[in-house]
C-alpha cells in the first residue's frame, strides 16, 4: 500500500502535519460549538453545519492525498491553463445566473450540491503562475522593469475582478502575497516599492470611493459609537474575547453565539474561541499558526537549495498566504483592521476555503517531500 502512494509517509513533514491536523480538529469542534444557535434557528438541526463541515474536510483530505502524488513539475509547465483558469473563475462568477450573490456581494458559483467561492480556487491558481513565472524569467525579473511589470498585468487583471464582486479582503491578500513572492524571487526592491505604493493609493482611493467602506473605517475607529448601528458586530465580537480572560467559559459555554453576534461560524469563529477558551486558547492558536508558518520557511529554503525554485517560491507564498489570511481576521476580530470578510484558515465554516487549505499544505507537504529526497540524493553522492 506505501509503494502506491509513491512515497512513504515518514517522508512527509511532521510539522506541517501534526499542525494542520490539529487546527483542522481544532476548527471542526469551534464550528460545532459556534454555530449551534445559528443552526437551530435556520434548519432546525443544531449540528447541521458541523456535519457539512465535516464533509468539506473530507473531500479537501482526499483532495490533498490526490496531489501528493503529483510532482511539482506538472503544476510548473501547467501555469499558463492555470492563470486561464483563475482568471476563468473570476469573470464567470460576475455574471447573472452563474455568480451567486449575497449581501450584495457575487462570490459563489452554484455547483449544486456546493457553493463554490470563486476566489479561493482562482488565488491559489495565480500563485501558481507567479511562481512559474519567477523561474522562466528570472534573469529577466532580476534585471529589469518590465520583468517584473509582465506579472504585473494578469495580477492586476485578476485584483480588478476580484474587486468587482467585490472582495476587497481577497484582493488584498492576493496582492500583498503576490509582492512577497516575486521579492524573494529576486525582483529589484525599488521596482516593487514603486508598484507597491501605486497599490497602496489605489487599495486607499477605492476604500474611500464606496460609502459602505467608508462606513466600515468609521464604525472601526470608534464602534462603541456606533453599537448598534455599523459597529455592532465588532462591539460583541470584542465582548466575545473579553469575556474570555485566561481560561475562556468553557467549550459549548459562550453567550455571543446565541444569535448576539453575527457570523459566529464564519468569520468571527475566533471571537466565539477567545471567548470559550480564553488567552490561553488563543496563544495555542497562534502558537499552532506560527509553527506552521515557521515548518513552510523551512520547506521552503530547503528547496530553494536544492534548486527547485518552483517549489520553493509556491511554498513560500503558500505559507505566507496561510499566516497572513489567519492574522487579518484575528486583526479584524479584535478591532485591529476594519472588517473584511475573509475566513480563519482550517477554522471557519466554508468548503472552498476548507478545501484549498488543505490542498495548499497537501502542496507544501510535496515541496518538501521532492526536496528531501533530491537533499537524500546530493548526500549520498557526495
């Protein structure tokens, strides 16, 4: 049965899978527990998205034990069907009939059995192409502007769509991720302070454009002023955390998850953890992110090593991804960042985010796999 899988599992890196394991254990048993009333009150069945989560966990472990069969080649000389995909994804959800729109947002293609967050799928796919492209014009994105300006257009192409759903958060993210990787890739350091300050004024010209964001920045610069009006749902999201203190309420025991506080499940799952389980719930969360975060580096420079550059930009980018999506909503929960809707990775309630967390560390977990066994190799030559 090893031999099958083309690898045997003390091949794989413990780290990454002991902390995946655990915060995805973690996030079914939060889920559970943050979404019973929510549940109740709109299906009648207080475990009914424990159970749909559940599902969506084993499909993105199946998925994931599917791609670490695959060698990272086959995604690096497939980038450019992958950027036609991603940027497939995120046009086709903006049409009427085919995008699903909630809350005035249209994210979600219906699938049928599935809502399908067209985002999730399409970011992973344009990391992919960044990384791609970072090894086929590396001298080229090393030495001049237009090296890095080329990625620059699909990228661009991709934050404009996203912002037409709009997902604000997404673009956000895929940008400030999108910049780490094509620096560690050698891109000139003036170059991406340009383009990164022209984002930077864009992302703010947009955020002052439309009055709902400008509503948002207020109601997050004093929500107590606005406590039942566009600061509500910060406001009990910061009574969820502070009614934890150092040891929480106890699992199943929070109050602000009794329909007080809105999107329990989703993307304030880590208010109902602050709460339940109090300080120090949340350093083992966090302590859980930044081992994960610490075991893709690794992965990451390891591969580098080994010349496998590919790998080693999409593991970095990958990590980074996955640290950087966990700190905002922490930040967004807590009243640090206005509020974004974007889901605590391996926590919140969703499929496609769960699916494409555990296909991005099934992805990692390949990075190091290859460059274990290429570092085996060099020793053994040597």
């Amino acid at each position: 049965m090893m031999a099958g899988l083309g690898f045997h599992p003390r091949e794989l890196d413990s780290r990454v899978l002991w902390c995946g394991a655990l915060l995805l254990c973690l996030g079914l048993v939060m889920v559970a527990s943050a979404s019973v009333a929510v549940a109740d009150r709109h299906t009648g069945e207080a475990l009914y998205y424990f159970y749909r989560q559940a599902v969506y966990a084993g499909i993105g472990l199946a998925a994931a034990a599917w791609l670490l069969m695959i060698p990272m080649s086959v995604w690096e000389h497939s980038s450019f069907a992958l950027l036609a995909l991603a940027l497939l994804l995120l046009a086709v959800v903006l049409f009427p009939g085919v995008g699903r729109e909630v809350n005035g947002a249209r994210r979600w293609i219906n699938l049928g059995l599935f809502q399908l967050q067209a985002s999730e799928p399409a970011r992973l796919a344009l990391l992919m192409y960044l990384a791609a492209y970072a090894v086929r014009r590396s001298e080229e994105l090393r030495a001049s502007w237009t090296g890095l300006a080329k990625p620059m257009l699909p990228l661009a192409a991709a934050v404009g769509l996203l912002l037409l759903e709009p997902d604000f958060g997404a673009a956000v993210v895929l940008s400030a991720v999108a910049f780490m990787l094509l620096f560690i890739a050698g891109a000139r350091l003036r170059d991406l302070a340009l383009l990164g300050g022209a984002s930077a004024a864009a992302f703010a010209a947009l955020l002052y454009s439309a009055p709902y964001r400008v509503e948002r920045l207020l109601s997050f610069r004093d929500p107590w002023a606005h406590a039942f009006d566009g600061g509500f749902q910060l406001t009990q999201s910061l009574i969820a955390i502070g009614r934890g203190q150092w040891f929480g309420v106890g699992l199943g025991n929070s109050v602000q998850k009794l329909l007080y506080l809105p999107e329990t499940h989703t993307d304030f799952i880590f208010a109902i953890y602050a709460e339940e389980l109090g300080l120090f719930g949340v350093l083992l969360l966090l302590g859980l992110l930044g081992s994960l975060l610490y075991a893709g580096c690794r992965i990451a420079a390891r591969a580098l090593e080994q010349q496998q550059f590919f790998g080693g930009y999409l593991a970095y980018a990958l990590s980074y991804w996955l640290a950087l999506q966990a700190l905002l909503n922490i930040g967004v929960n807590m009243g640090v960042l206005p509020t974004k809707g974007l889901p605590l990775p391996l926590m919140s309630y969703g499929g496609s985010s769960m699916v494409i967390c555990c296909v991005s560390l099934a992805l990692i977990l390949r990075v190091g796999l290859e460059a274990g066994r290429s570092e085996a190799r060099t020793g053994g030559s040597t």
